[in-house]
C-alpha cells in the first residue's frame, strides 16, 4: 500500500494573506502528480490549521490551478519545477 502523502497546513491568516504560495503550489504539484496515477477524481492541498478544514481541488480545475503554479515559478525563475509542471499538464 503507498503511503499517502502529508499534506501541509497553514494557518488561515497565511492562507488569506497568500503568504504560504510556495507551499501550497508545492503541495499542488505533489497532490496532482499523485491524483493522475491513481486516477483519482480530487486531491487535497492543504489544511487550514485550527478550522478543521481540508482545500481539495477536483480534477476540472488541476490544469488552472497548474496554469497558475507555472506563473508563479516562472515568476521565481524555478525552471525545473516549471518543466515538471508542463509534464503534468500534457498527462492531464
């Protein structure tokens, strides 16, 4: 059995103030990667800590929401995670 991945969480205020970006776009890419090869239908990104709250993404959106982590590690100039990113995207 795989083990499942822990997913990051982040207080409410980091998420509301978007200072958390990298981590949840991380966790994004990681989540997506998993999703495709277990054909899943969504996966989890984060957890808002204290609220019980889990952000899960469906399978419609992973594409804008890959669109929007390659912006934003093209923005950082992190071209590997932007040449996984485009991997991902084709498999979509």
């Amino acid at each position: 059995m795989a083990r499942k991945r822990k997913i990051p969480a982040i207080s409410l205020e980091d998420f509301k103030a978007k200072t958390k970006k990298r981590t949840v776009y991380k966790s994004l890419v990681d989540s997506v990667t998993e999703g495709i090869k277990d054909k899943s239908e969504s996966v989890n990104i984060a957890e808002i800590k204290n609220h019980d709250v889990i952000i899960s993404v469906p399978k419609s959106e992973w594409k804008s929401g890959l669109e929007n982590a390659m912006n934003y590690y093209i923005k950082e100039e992190e071209y590997e995670e932007c040449s996984k990113i485009k991997k991902l995207i084709k498999k979509l």
